[in-house]
C-alpha cells in the first residue's frame, strides 16, 4: 500500500513525508539512495495502533536535495527540526542501513526525544560493507555515475519488470535495490547520494562505527533486526551490536537480505508489535 506524500517547508528547503495513524509515534528512517516507499510493505499495519512518520531525507526520494551537510549529524539535526515541525514530542526510533546509523546519531545527539531503538540491517556498526559502495566512494566516481544508470537501460528495466509483475514474479529484493539504482539517474540524486556515501564510507569500508557509543544507549530499548542473508551488511554486525548493548534483542530471519521490512513485512511488523507492547518507553519510564 502507498500513503500519499505530504510537504512541509524546512529551512527553505522542500521536505516530502508520510504521516499515517494516529498514537504513540514511530520515526521511520530509510536506507541511502531510498526514499519512505522502502516502507511501504509495513505501514499500513503498524498505522493500525501507532503514528507512523516516514520522510524522505535530504537529498532522496521527492525531498529536495540541497548542495549542503549529508552527515549523520546533519540528518539527526534534521529529523529533530521534522518532529518540531509536526509538533512530536518523542519517537520510537526505526532505522534500516543508513538509516540505523542516522538513528542511532539521533539518539546520542537528541536522548530526550527517543523512546525506544531499532535497527535494522544498520550501518555503522562495524567496518565491512558492500564492495561496490566502497568502490563509488572512491575519487573520480562522481565521472562514472551518470554513465551507470543511463535511460535505455532504465527504459528495459521498467520493462522487464513490468513484465514480471503481470507474470505474478516479484522479488522484493530485487525491487528495493532497483529503486536505488534508477534513482541515480537522476544529476541532483547523484550528487547527494556521493555526499552521504562519502560522509561514512571509503575504498576501506565503512569509516564511521558507533560502536565505541553504544554504551550511551544502555538504558535505551534496542531492537536489532537482520537477514542471514544481508550481502549489504553482514549479519554479524548485528550479533557484535547485541552483544554490546545490555538487554537489546536481536532477530535474525533466515533466508532474508538486506531489506527485512520488505522482504519479510509479516514478521517484521510481529517482532515490531511485540517489542512495543513489551518494551517500556525510557521517556516515560525515567518520567
């Protein structure tokens, strides 16, 4: 299901978000070259009990994409501004790839305004990564880029997916990776995009690690989500951030990659119900 888009304007700058439901609310924060359609598959039932806000970040989707800061420290900045904006006091906190280490920047630099943590397949958490990220982080990707993702091959993709869909074949794998990949056709996506991947990620992997912090967020609830089969992330940044944070929880689905909440909605909106409803909220229990 797809939620309309609404706007706000922030700093001067166009911002695009979903808003959906109504109670306690959830923060949605998608991965790099996403948008909030990343999380499509689970926001209608977690709407259901909860206000779900979903934003395209600066630099993504239908949000503008500024020449300016694509730090981790800007983005939490910014999701601080959002909230004000929609007059949302304190947020669960739901951050998959990029996202995860935005979120958990958020939580450091805005402890007040965070009930509860989760991740999912996050970055930031450990050096390794994907080897085509560290190559595009490299010097001189910005000349390769726009040769990357050209029209013809974008027109044929479209096609053939098109194509599958009416066939009944849908891999929502698949799906999410070419949603990041079309983006880049675009000249402004791309320039924010090398922005935000040189902002955490070099030729030797990723360069920013919260691993060092994560006793910050002792007190804070933390639920770690991760596909076995993440080739993004490896899951065991996920065992190593278990291991480290004292009472979180970790949830491993086998057979699942990089993107748990689309390839696998039903049991992720089952852990997510379950570690709301069992996990008390820091606002509120230090209240």
């Amino acid at each position: 299901m797809t939620h309309e888009y609404e706007y706000l304007d922030l700093h001067g700058d166009r911002v695009a978000y979903r808003d959906v439901g109504t109670g306690d609310a959830l923060l949605l924060i998608h991965g790099m070259a996403g948008s909030s359609a990343t999380w499509d598959a689970i926001m209608a039932p977690l709407s259901r009990r909860h206000r779900v806000i979903a934003p395209d970040l600066p630099g993504h989707g239908d949000s503008d994409k500024p020449r300016g800061d694509y730090s981790l420290g800007a983005f939490a900045a910014f999701l601080r501004d959002l909230l004000d904006e929609l007059d949302v006091r304190s947020v669960t906190v739901v951050g998959q790839s990029l996202g995860g280490g935005i979120a958990m920047q958020f939580t450091y630099q805005h402890p007040d305004r965070c009930e509860r943590l989760v991740l999912i397949g996050s970055g930031g958490l450990g050096r390794d990564v994907n080897w085509m990220l560290r190559l595009l982080a490299a010097p001189g990707a910005e000349l390769v880029l726009p040769v990357i993702a050209p029209g013809p091959v974008l027109r044929a993709g479209e096609k053939v997916r098109s194509w599958a869909s009416s066939a009944g074949i849908r891999s929502p794998r698949a799906d999410q990776t070419w949603r990041a990949y079309s983006s880049l056709a675009d000249g402004d996506t791309r320039r924010a995009f090398l922005r935000t991947l040189r902002s955490v990620v070099d030729h030797r992997g990723q360069a920013v690690s919260a691993l060092n912090r994560l006793y910050l967020n002792a007190e804070l609830p933390t639920q770690l989500i991760w596909g076995d089969k993440d080739n993004i992330i490896p899951v065991d940044h996920g065992i190593a951030a278990h291991k480290a944070i004292p009472g979180s929880r970790l949830e491993v689905l086998p057979g699942i990659g990089h993107y748990p909440h689309a390839e696998a909605p039903d049991e992720v909106v089952r852990i997510l119900d379950d570690f709301l409803a069992t996990a008390p909220a820091r606002a509120r229990r230090l209240s």
